[in-house]
C-alpha cells in the first residue's frame, strides 16, 4: 500500500511545468503541421485550376451537352469557374468539341439536355445549333431531353432524332418578345432630371430613352419589332424543316400556347417521348446510341483544346466579349478592355507565325474612347495581315465600329448588330438633394463654364452645345469609319445607321455583313486570304494564371514567381473571401427564390450547409 502511494506521488512543480510546456510544443508543433499541410494543399487546389487534364475517351462513349455548363465565347480559368458553378466550357471550345467528336470513333452519338438557365444568346444558340446539324450529317444520332425547354434551348434541340421531354415538363414556345423598362417617373419621384443628348438623326439609339421616356418611341418600336420578327422567322424556319411542321402550324402553336404543357407539346409534334432521364439513359443504351457511358463536353473539349498541333503557321482569335471600357482588365474583370485588345493587335500583328487575325466581338458596345483607340489598332494591324471578325450574339454599336475596318465580317443571322450612333446622359440632381435630402450645393469658378457640367443643376446653354457638338462629331466619324471599311458613300451608312439595330441576315442585305455564319467561317476565310492550309489557333489577349489574377484581385504583387509562403498567404485570403462571399450567395440566393417562387412548390424549409 505504501509502495502504491510512492508510486502516484505527485510531479513536482519543475517536472510539471517541463510537462505542459513540452505538451504545448507538441500541441503547437501539430497545429503548425496541420496548418502548413492545410496552406500546401490550397496552394496545389488553386495550382491545378491553371493546368489542364487529358479525359480518357472509351469505345461507345455518349457526349453530353449541357447547355447550362456553356457560358461565354471562350472557355474561362480556373479561378473564375471557382466563382461559379463548377467547371465550363467556352461556346467556342464546345463547338470545337462537337465537330472533333463527329469524325471520333470513339463516340457514337451526342446527348443534348436543357437546364433552362443558360445565358446563352440566339447567335450562340445558332452557331451551337450549326455545329450539331454537322454531327448528325457525319452519321451519328442526336438526343435531346429536358424537364423543360427554354425557347432558344428548344430552338438548338429540334434538331434532335429524339426530342424527348419530362411527364411534368414544359415547351416555352410562345414567341419572342422584347420589353423595356422605363425610369422617367421613378427619377421624377427621386429630383432626379435625365439630360439626354444625342444627334438629331439618331432616332434609333434609343438607350438613353429609358430615362426620358415612360414608353417606346415610333423608331424603337419599329427596330425592336424588326429584329425580333427576323429572329424568330430563323428559328420557325429551322425548326419547321428540323420537325417537318408547317410555319403556319407553328404559329398557331405559339399564339394559343397549344404546346406548352408536355402531353400538348406531344401533340403538336414539339417533341417525340414523354419520359424520365432514367428512360432517356436507357435509350441511349439502346442499339441506336450504342452507348455505355457518358463523357460531359466541358471534358473532352480539353482534349480537343490541347492535342498536339506541329502546325507552325498560326491564326490568332482575339476575343472582345463584353461591355467596352477603357484601361486594363484586373483580377477576373469581364469586359472588352481597350488598352488588352489594342495590345492583342498588335501581339498578333507583330508575331512572325501568325498569318492573320479573326477578331470575335460579342458586344453591345460602350466608351467612346476605348472604341476609337481598339478601331485604330484594327486599321493598324490590316496593314499587315488579314483581320476577320466574328460575331456572337451581339457586335453592336461601339462593338460594330471596332469590327466595320476588317477585311470581311461573318456574322449569324440571329446576331444583333449595327447601332452605329452615340448618346450622351448627364443627370440633374438638384431637387433630388436640395428638396429630398436638404443638401444645397454653391459654387465658384475661374470662367463662365467652370462649373457647365456639374451634376447639381441643368446643363448650361454653352455646355449643352458643346455636347451636342460633340456627339454629333463622333456621330460623323462613326459613319465615316463605316463608310470607309464597308466601301460605301457617308449617305448610304448614314440611311441605315441614326442608331438602328439590325440582326444578322438583315444586316448582310444592305452591306454592314459580308457572310453568315460562325468562327470557323471566319477562320476559312482568314486562312484563305493568308494563303495557308494547315494552321493552329492562338488565342489572345493570354490568359493571366490564377496567381497573376488572386494577386492582382486582393491587391498584392502580380510577381508570377511568387514564393510558396506568398501563395499561401493568397490561397488563405482567398479561401477566407470565398468562404465569405458563398455565405452571402446562399443567403442571397434563398430570399430571391422565395421571393421569385409561383404556383404550387415542392422543396425544404431549410438549405444545408457543408
């Protein structure tokens, strides 16, 4: 009994310490471990985003198209789709995939599904619907299904040999619309006055209106009218040549809305089997798909991106998608940044292995000056190679007048384009502060117009001419521009110019358009007048690695050689911001769920959180 009591004895007060302190190491040593590990693992998660993988493609693979997973004209880096919902593909790299999967023997049929969320517009829609009209024609089968078709999405999947359709589902075919909102009254509640300026014979550029307005004008009605009526004439005629049902009948479909609901759609012909996706998986087994399994085109089209190509003649694509701005793009900023396409220009122009340059603009347009600067580039680089744009869904306005000085332009026929004007707002605060908010302001100036454009009162009469002056210059150099690039008289471009839109096929009528058609029309041509056969894309401005973009998005050095310890202090702010942000999103994304929800609902109370 004694020996036991020696034996528990309690630790002095020295070994005690020595203890805890030696656990407090310990204990310290593994949390660092832990957290180096943790730090390591963020930077190789964040690495791999930048790096590309080869996707084994197995005999009797089915390649799925998810329209939901194609998002913009060029597929976009690893730490944008981190923001997102996963990994995407660019439009253009889809339907690179779809036309190299035609002639893979690997592949035996595609499967097209319509989630009813992509953005999408009607020239992408058309150039993907092109790309699987020419994968059929190769042999293979087409299968589509959806729980319910959007109209543009309907539009691509009429193609299909099989059009299949959720019990419960829907076809939106109703027509195409087009619906403005208009402020005038919400800025009057607010003091607010909208000053609109622009040249008097820009009826058509109608943007600014919707501060000024509280309806459409005669010439914006007729525009909107115009174009809408001719893109939905396009899609009528595919999809009545694609499902072999009168123009008429389809008409009649969409004005009683006799196809919407699923057993409807059916009986209209919209589309062929009513079925669960288990059915359609099943078919796709069946001896008409051969297919055991399924390969997403975000996938192989990593593959067909980056198979080797010895070509060593090169056409550069420059891609101008978005609003256009000046300066540079930051971080993962979207947008046609001027000073990033004039330097791509002139890369491209100044580089021995490219032999032209098909310029892709899917714009509607924006600043002035970025526009000049990236048509200047464009004249410049013509002086040395051939330029071709390429349209999207949109090449309008300052997004026409960087493409109207290209040799050729190829458009689709559902594109928007022209809108060659310019407009000019400056608003009047002054109710809105002095009798809203009580704030007055007063001034004081050196000159009689030091203050002409100040936001606190009305235009004065010399800067509101000045304006005017200025708008209707620039509107004079835009129509010169076109008149000069498109090989036309000042008056000719100014008859279809004064701001109006046009689409594709309308376009291609009276001159704004030389041929319809997607990129690889354009890069025909581009490889045509370069006098070359064999060649590979070289895509401009370069992609910034995800370092390059963290670095430069939380406002750190955009050294690429950054050290391991600088990557992780990134990838742990990174982490930390994200982790942040998909709070707020969650939180975000419920209350406009509910807020947006109608009709009968099926779902949880809650959202859980991983």
């Amino acid at each position: 009994m004694e020996q036991e009591q020696k034996q528990k004895k309690p630790l002095s007060f020295g070994a005690t310490m020595l203890a805890s302190a030696l656990g407090v190491v310990i204990v310290s040593a593994v949390c660092g471990l832990l957290m180096l590990l943790t730090m390591i693992s963020m930077v190789l998660s964040l690495s791999k985003m930048d790096s590309s993988s080869t996707t084994i493609v197995k005999a009797n693979t089915v390649l799925k198209v998810d329209l939901g997973k194609i998002s913009g004209d060029r597929t976009g880096t690893g730490l944008s789709m981190s923001l997102g919902e996963g990994k995407t593909v660019g439009l253009i790299d889809a339907v690179h995939a779809i036309q190299a999967a035609a002639s893979d023997d690997r592949i035996t049929a595609l499967y097209l599904t319509d989630p009813g969320t992509s953005s999408l517009g009607w020239g992408s829609m058309t150039e993907l619907r092109d790309a699987l009209a020419a994968f059929r024609q190769s042999g293979k089968p087409v299968l589509a299904y959806a729980t319910a078709y959007s109209q543009s999405g309907y539009y691509v999947a009429s193609l299909a040999d099989d059009v299949c359709l959720h019990p419960s589902g829907m076809v939106d075919f109703r027509g195409i619309g087009g619906e403005v909102m208009y402020y005038k009254d919400l800025l009057e509640k607010l003091g607010v006055e909208m000053q609109l300026i622009r040249p008097e014979s820009c009826s058509y550029k109608s943007a600014g209106e919707v501060y000024t307005r509280n309806s459409m004008s005669d010439a914006n009605r007729e525009q909107i009218r115009a174009y809408i009526g001719s893109t939905w004439r396009t899609l009528l005629s595919a999809v009545s040549a694609s499902r072999e049902i009168p123009v008429q009948t389809l008409n009649r479909v969409a004005d009683d809305l006799s196809g919407f609901m699923a057993d409807d759609a059916r009986r209209s012909l919209l589309v062929d089997t009513l079925c669960f996706e288990e059915d359609v998986r099943a078919m796709l087994k069946s001896d008409k798909y051969n297919g055991r399994q399924l390969l997403p085109v975000e996938k192989y089209a990593d593959n067909v991106k980056h198979a080797p190509n010895k070509a060593k003649d090169a056409i550069a694509v420059i891609f101008a998608e978005g609003n256009v701005m000046d300066g540079s793009a930051k971080g993962f900023d979207q947008g046609v940044y001027g000073d990033d396409i004039v330097k791509a220009l002139r890369d491209a122009a100044a580089d021995d292995d490219v032999k032209a340059i098909v310029l892709r603009v899917n714009s509607p347009g924006g600043q002035a000056t970025a526009s000049e600067s990236m048509t200047h580039a464009v004249i410049q680089a013509r002086k040395s190679k051939p330029v071709i744009v390429s349209m999207g869904d949109l090449a309008a306005s300052a997004g026409y007048e960087m493409s109207c000085m290209a040799d050729a332009i190829v458009a689709q026929p559902t594109t928007i384009t022209g809108s060659i004007g310019v407009f000019a707002t400056l608003p009047n605060v002054q109710k809105l502060m002095r009798q809203k908010l009580g704030v007055a302001a007063d001034t004081v100036g050196t000159n009689r117009n030091a203050n002409g454009l100040t936001v606190f009162r009305p235009l004065s009469p010399a800067a509101q001419a000045m304006m005017t002056r200025n708008v209707e210059d620039f509107y004079k150099v835009f129509v010169g521009r076109v008149a000069e690039g498109r090989h036309m008289s000042f008056d000719e471009v100014h008859s279809i110019a004064r701001g109006r839109v046009w689409t594709g096929a309308d376009a291609i009528a009276i001159g704004l358009v030389d041929t319809l058609g997607g990129i690889d029309a354009a890069l025909a041509i581009a490889a045509d007048k370069a006098g070359i056969d064999n060649y590979r894309v070289k895509e401009f401005p370069a992609e910034k690695d995800t370092w390059t973009q963290l670095s430069e998005l939380l406002g750190e050095s955009s050294d690429s050689d950054l050290t391991l310890g600088a990557k992780a202090r990134l990838a742990l702010r990174w982490h930390r911001a994200s982790r942040a942000a998909q709070s707020l999103s969650r939180l975000e994304s419920d209350l406009l769920y509910v807020a947006g929800s109608e009709g009968v609902q099926a779902r949880l109370p809650f959202v859980l959180i991983d």
